[in-house]
C-alpha cells in the first residue's frame, strides 16, 4: 500500500478507516434483517426500518456540505463516526436485551442517517487535502479494498449469526465506526485552520449550488445518472435478486453477487494501471460493460454466462466510480468540494429508491424481462448522450490553472486567507 499511496501515513490511515466502513456498511443490513426476523418483526417493519436511514441523508447531506467546506473536514467527520459508534451500540444493545419497540429501533436509524449527512460529503475534501497528486490511486486503491470487503464481509456476519446472535453483527459495526473514528483522528491536515464564525447556511449552500451548476461536465452527468436511478439501477437491485434466485436459487445468487463484487475488484485494479488522458469519456465508454447485464438477466441463459456478465458489469462500474470520483475531486474548486459532493450524492441517488419502488407495478403491467431490457437500453442511450456532451468528452485528467485560482467573492476570500 505505501508503494501505491506514497509516503503519507495520513492517506494510509484514511484509506483504512473507509475500508472498516465499508465493512460495517456491508453487514449491517445482514445482521439488521436477522436480528429483526429473529424477534418477530413484521417484514414490512424491516422495509421500512431499512429505508429510515435514507431520507436524513437526503434532507441534511447539503448542510453537512456546508459544515464540512466551512470547518476542517476532519472534526465533524470524527464527531459523525463517534455518534453512530454510540447509535449503533444501543441498538445492538437493545436488540440483544430482548424486543425493543419499532419507534426506537427508527429513531436511532433516522439518527444515524443524519450522522452519515455530516460525514459523507467531507471525503472527496479530505482525500484531495492528502492526495492531490495520487488522487487516481487513492480512489482506486479505496474501490478494490471495498470491494474485497463486499466480496469477503457478508460471509463474516453469515458465520457470525449462525454461532451467536445477529445483534451481534450490529455491534461489529459500531466497532468498525469506533475504528475509523481513531483512525481519522489522527490524521493531521496541513494549512486546516478551523473557522472562527459559524457558517451562513442559505448563502453558503447558494454559493455551492452556483459551484455545481457552472461546471457543464459535473451537472450533466449528474442529471443522467439521477434518471440511471430511477431506469437503470434501481429497477436492476430490485429484479436480479428476484429473476436469479427464482432461477438459480438463493445459494446461487450469492455465488453471483460474488462474481460482481469480483469483477469490481479488477475494475479497481485496472484504474490503479490506468491514467486515461480523457478519464469522463474513457469511464462513460467502459461502463458500456454494464449494458448487457440486465439482458442477460432477463434471457434464459446458463449461470455460467451469467456469472461472466456480472463479473464483466462489476468491473465496468467500478472503473467508472473511480474516474468520476477523481474527476469531481481534481476539478471542482477545493472551497466549495464537499457542498458539491452532497449535491452528486443526492442527485445520483435521490431518484433511486422511485426506481426500486416502482418496479413491482412496471413488472406488473409488461414482465421482468422487457424492464431489464428497458434498463440496458436507457444506460446505453444515457452514456451515448453524455459523450455527445464536449465538456465532458474532453474533461482533461489534470484541473486546468484557471481552475486552481482562489475563489471570488468576499466570503470566499475570507476562507481562502483565513487557510493560508
């Protein structure tokens, strides 16, 4: 890893804690549904327990934006981790202590979403503050060891249920919090003065939005994958699970999830070798590897074919998260980068959870197969319309000068002088 990420102990450590988060984020659903089932939850109440934690995420990832562009990113970063440390603790506690209340068991997910508003947003900061010339390997590096995880975790918390209780794997997550909280803190920013007035929220998120809207690459993009949400992925999450597992069975479908999270990992790999010149239209020309995936799907084909899909459509989307991620960090101005984060985030997400609920009335009224088939049609036809898109066909790999000028604007000084 030090050959990869340079010298820097501060970029190690980070990659590590967002590594243990992926963990935690990965067995937390597992140990969630199990441990709800166990004490006789409805179904419906761990569907809705399960989204809980989305709309926080939505609704304050803006003000976190704020936060974090107007503070050293690191400190409410630890302060996020800290929170669901303990949020996550006390419900592990309370499932293992005998059948909690509904009411309490979403008022600590709502409360953990909102902690994950305060957090998310700061990451593309603080890895461009510890990697602006190894951005690419950061990113790349952080890809493959989540996928290794999403490959290797969700069999972690299987052996754990089956020897002890679920509540168990909850606990596990708040440790991989704790951990990354230790590990963030010790970092050390260079030039990361914290503020000394509280940040003007309406003007600073207007301010942000003017950011993302002035760059064409950045809100085109965004706009399509927020449609991706709502055609493509959402509708793909929910029917590969049905379609395969009716065909397949459950054993086999997770053999298949195991092939897409293998293909991620040598979609990691392959943008650790690479430095596209063009890394937008190089990104947007690979995730076409995506594009056969819900069609083979939907065919009645043998797992085999299917396995070498979901291995080819894992590479393709991890390759292009790792371009784009390098691109929003390399070019959006470092002043206003975790409000522009937050409104990436939402936009590709925002219209994702429209798309899975959905899907069970668009199945109903044509089939699985002809919504599969309209998915890879529309990612098709989404990644041919941003490549006609020049601003971002032409996206360079390194952020052009005029771009890495302090930011206009009295506020924007003030922060710029006050960093320096």
């Amino acid at each position: 890893m030090r050959r990869v990420l340079g010298p820097s102990p501060g970029l190690r450590r980070f990659v590590v804690a967002r590594a243990l988060s992926r963990a935690g984020d990965a067995v937390f659903p597992i140990g969630l549904a199990a441990a709800m089932v166990e004490q006789s939850f409805e179904a419906s109440d761990v569907g809705v327990v399960m989204g809980a934690s989305l709309a926080p995420v939505v609704l304050l990832m803006p003000i976190g934006g704020v936060v974090l562009d107007h503070f050293n990113a690191r400190t409410p970063m630890v302060a996020a981790d800290i929170a669901r440390t303990l949020l996550q603790a006390l419900l592990a506690f309370s499932l293992l202590a005998g059948r909690p209340p509904l009411w309490l068991i979403l008022v600590l997910s709502l409360a953990s979403g909102a902690a994950q508003a305060f957090f998310q947003p700061g990451v593309a900061g603080m890895l461009r503050q510890l990697a602006p010339e190894r951005l690419r390997e950061a990113n790349a590096t952080i890809r493959t060891l989540e996928s290794v995880v999403a490959l290797t975790a969700p069999a972690l918390a299987g052996v754990v249920i089956a020897v002890s209780d679920a509540a168990i794997v909850i606990a596990l997550d708040a440790c991989t919090f704790a951990a990354s909280a230790w590990l963030l803190a010790g970092i050390r920013l260079k030039g990361a003065a914290p503020a000394t007035a509280p940040p003007r929220i309406w003007r600073e998120l207007r301010e942000g939005w003017q950011e993302f809207t002035a760059r064409p690459w950045l809100w085109s993009v965004v706009s399509v994958f927020s449609l991706f949400g709502l055609v493509v992925f959402g509708p793909f999450d929910v029917l590969k699970a049905i379609v395969l597992i009716d065909r397949f069975g459950a054993a086999s479908y997770a053999w298949l999830m195991s092939a897409f999270s293998l293909g991620a990992v040598l979609g990691g790999l392959l943008a650790l070798a690479t430095a596209p010149a063009r890394p937008l239209r190089t990104g947007l020309l690979a995730l076409l590897g995506f594009v056969p995936l819900p069609v083979v799907i939907s065919l009645d084909l043998p797992v085999t074919l299917v396995a070498a899909a979901m291995v080819t459509g894992g590479a393709a989307n991890a390759y292009w998260a790792v371009v784009w991620a390098t691109s929003v960090q390399s070019h959006a101005p470092p002043h206003a980068l975790s409000r522009i984060h937050a409104y990436d985030v939402i936009g590709s997400i925002g219209l994702m959870p429209a798309g899975r609920a959905l899907t069970g009335a668009a199945t109903a009224w044509t089939s699985a197969a002809t919504v599969l088939f309209t998915s890879s049609v529309a990612l098709l036809a989404g990644c041919a319309a941003l490549l006609l898109v020049p601003a971002v066909r032409r996206l360079p790999a390194d952020r052009p000068p005029q771009e890495q000028k302090a930011p206009a604007g009295p506020a924007a000084a003030t922060r710029h002088a006050r960093d320096h």
